[in-house]
C-alpha cells in the first residue's frame, strides 16, 4: 500500500472514529454524509450531526485533494 493510501485509510478511520464517539455521547443525533470528488484527484466526506440531544448542530469534515500543483508568480 502506498503512502497516500495509507494516509487515506488513517483519515477515513479517524473522521468514523470521531463521529463514533460524537454520536454515542450525544446519545440520540447521527451524521447524515455527503461525499464530494474532486476533478483532477480526490474528493472528501462531509458529516453533519443536528437536533441531538448534547449537539445542537455540528460537522466533521475532511478531504483529501491531490494533483498538479501549478506556481504562479505575480508582480507586486
């Protein structure tokens, strides 16, 4: 496995074992996802957790965005 696999897997672990936790705290709300790609390399998840009974409303997100980095140079 490569590393940006590796990285991947960590990230994807870490964002369910947060909302996990969140979750079983709040004891009522779950995390409603939406997951996004990126053109060009990647995409996220975007979880949000609302109207529960210790969180009001709240978001655990994370992306992983890869591809060509372009420079740009501009005269000041």
């Amino acid at each position: 496995m490569s590393i940006k696999e590796q990285w991947i897997e960590f990230i994807d672990d870490l964002q369910n074992r947060i909302c996990t936790a969140v979750e079983q705290e709040d004891g009522k709300a779950t995390f409603v996802e939406d997951q996004w790609t990126r053109d060009g390399g990647g995409g996220g998840k975007t979880r949000v957790i609302a109207n529960g009974d210790v969180f009001e409303k709240g978001g655990v997100n994370t992306s992983v965005v890869y591809g060509k980095v372009t420079t740009r140079c501009e005269k000041h």
